[in-house]
C-alpha cells in the first residue's frame, strides 16, 4: 500500500530558525575562533593589527539581508598590507587562513 506524503516548506518557520539565537551564538563561537588564529598568527610591528582584530554581529545580512550573519574583521589601516603584502613583504593572508580554522575549528 503507498503513501503519498507531501512536503511543505515553511519559509517563515525556516527564517526563524536560521536567524535564531542559537544560530548566531554558533556563528560568534566559530568567528572567535577564527579571530583567535589571527591574532596569534598576527605580526607585532606595532599591535595595531592584533587589536584591531574583533568579531561583529551585525543580525542579518547577506544579499537579501535574510540571513544571520557574524563578520571576522581586520580594522587597522595596516590590514590590507598584512593580508596582501606591500613594499617587499608578502601577504599574510591571516583572514582567508581564518577560514579554515571557522569551517575545521
């Protein structure tokens, strides 16, 4: 004898869920993580670039700013010649390394 069973998505359901608290808690733990290997892996020039190393809620975002979004950043004005090289050095490329660390721990 067969069923027929039918699916329907919730949307407004599945959008609560995703943007719950349980969701960013999870996305702030992981982008620590990530801003953890970055200051550890962070040259000591001046400090300006570990401190400036922070992790930001910022609620929703993405292109429909319909998603739970939490951002590793490098605010010092030094960020983009560590991340890409300058004057010789090469780049660090500590943020895009952060990644792996977010996705792998």
């Amino acid at each position: 004898m067969a069923t027929d069973i039918e699916f329907r998505a919730d949307v407004e359901g599945i959008n609560q869920l995703a943007n719950g608290p349980e969701v960013h808690a999870l996305l702030r733990a992981r982008a620590q993580l990530g801003a953890q290997f970055v200051r550890g892996a962070a040259p000591v020039d001046t400090g300006a670039y570990r401190a400036g190393v922070d992790v930001v809620d910022v609620g929703r975002g993405g292109p429909r700013r319909d998603r739970a979004e939490v951002q590793l950043r490098a605010n010092s004005g030094d960020a983009v010649f560590v991340e890409f090289g300058s004057h010789g050095r090469p780049g660090r490329h500590l943020l895009a390394r952060a990644v792996d660390v977010i996705e792998h721990g």
